[in-house]
C-alpha cells in the first residue's frame, strides 16, 4: 500500500527570532547571586514571568574551577527567568549545561548593560498589544518604584530624585521627571518617555541608557521634552529632542 505525499498542509519548519534575556553571570557564588536578586526584585516580584532566558558565562573568571548549573537554574526560575541557552568557552562548563538541556547561542547579540538591572534583552522582540495605560497621580518619593508591566504608563505628579518608573511601553510624565524612568523594560524598542520638565537621573529605552553623569544639553534640561531610541553609525543611541508647542 502507498502512502499519500507529506505535503505543506502538514507543518512547516521556518526560522524564527526569539526574544531572550541575558542574565551575564560574574561569580560563582549562588549565595551572593540570589541575595541581590532578592534586592533587586522585592519591590517588584513579578517583574519576570517565565521569560526566555540565556546564561552567560563568560564573564567569569578562567580559572575558576566549578559552578552549579542546576542550582543557578532553579534560582532563576525562582524569580520568573526560565533558563534555555547559554553561552560559555569553557570545555567543561559547555558539558554540564548541555547536561541539562540547555542550547548553545554562542551567536546571541547583547545589549549594553544598564545599571538598573543584571539582565537586558538580547533583541527587541515584535511588540505586543498593550494593555490600557496606568495612570499614577501621586508624587514618587525617593525609594518608591512603580512597574507598569505590558503598559504605558501616565504620571501626573513629580517623580522626585531616587524614585523609579518602568514601563514595557512608553511612559509619559506630565510634571517634572527627576528621579529614574525606563521605557520598553522588555525589550520594546519603540518605546517613548515624555516629561513635561525633563532633569532625570537615568532614563532607558529597551535596556540603551543614559545616566545625570551625562549632561543634557541646555535646550532640553528641564524642558518640555521627549526621548526615543534612534539606530546611527556608532548602534543604537537615545536622542532628546524638546516638545514643540
């Protein structure tokens, strides 16, 4: 008996970009490690949801001679990381993840770092519809963090010094922006940040930052204004233009 031809009605196989996060790993020590991911994300505990995540070994020193793969792993599934590539030149390190199902990315392209976080996405990743905008109408003291997860976020009172927003989509700030505001936390690269005064300490689009180390320049220092994430000759840079009226 002949079987019928597999045709395409079947499935396909094509290529595809998956979104992941990097977590760069810098010591071996777990007890360390979860200690500042415990800090890190107490205020903001479900800030991770099961993403994709690479682990990246190389930032550990050569010579360090073990590390516990299965026990970082659980550690990051503890907070909402789910661990599936890695990348790493040491021979033995290679042996024990593959050991535990994880995939090489050796080709994975990292963003630069941002100081808010130890992870940043490795590629933007298609953006999702956002759910609706989260309105904010109190001040933000210093200490105080607010995550507008898979939304925009609308502030109409002053977010002061050492104060924190984050957004997946654009955060607007309909009064002065002082302290730190993170749009596109996931990796959405379109996103925008709007301040009616803008003299913020850190501001950061899909994980492209930009400290109060690094002056703006007078036409837009607490004035009216915008930041977007811009592609040039030297990567992916902010631009701060002033809000026209």
């Amino acid at each position: 008996m002949s079987h019928p031809p597999v045709t395409a009605a079947v499935y396909e196989i094509k290529s595809a970009d998956l979104p992941l996060i990097a977590f760069q790993l810098r010591t071996t020590d777990l007890d360390a490690v979860a200690q500042a991911l415990q800090a890190q994300l107490s205020d903001t505990p479900d800030f991770f949801d099961q993403d994709p995540t690479l682990i990246d070994l190389d930032a550990i020193a050569a010579d360090t001679a073990s590390i516990d793969l299965v026990g970082l792993q659980q550690l990051l599934q503890q907070h909402g990381l789910k661990p599936v590539a890695f990348r790493t030149s040491n021979p033995e390190w290679e042996q024990k993840a593959l050991a535990t199902g994880l995939v090489r990315a050796d080709d994975a392209r990292i963003r630069r770092q941002t100081p808010v976080a130890a992870v940043v996405p490795v590629s933007s990743p298609t953006p999702q519809p956002l759910a609706d905008a989260m309105v904010l109408d109190r001040p933000l003291r210093s200490g105080q963090q607010v995550y507008a997860k898979g939304r925009d976020l609308i502030v109409l009172a002053m977010i002061n010094p050492g104060a924190e927003v984050l957004a997946d989509g654009h955060i607007h700030v309909y009064a002065p922006l002082r302290g730190k505001a993170i749009a596109g936390a996931r990796g959405f690269a379109g996103a925008r940040i709007f301040a009616q005064s803008m003299d913020p300490e850190l501001i950061s689009i899909a994980g492209v930052y930009r400290t109060s180390e690094n002056p703006l320049p007078p036409e837009v220092l607490g004035q009216p204004a915008h930041v977007s994430l811009q592609n040039g000759p030297e990567g992916e840079r902010l631009t701060i233009v002033p809000l026209r009226s």
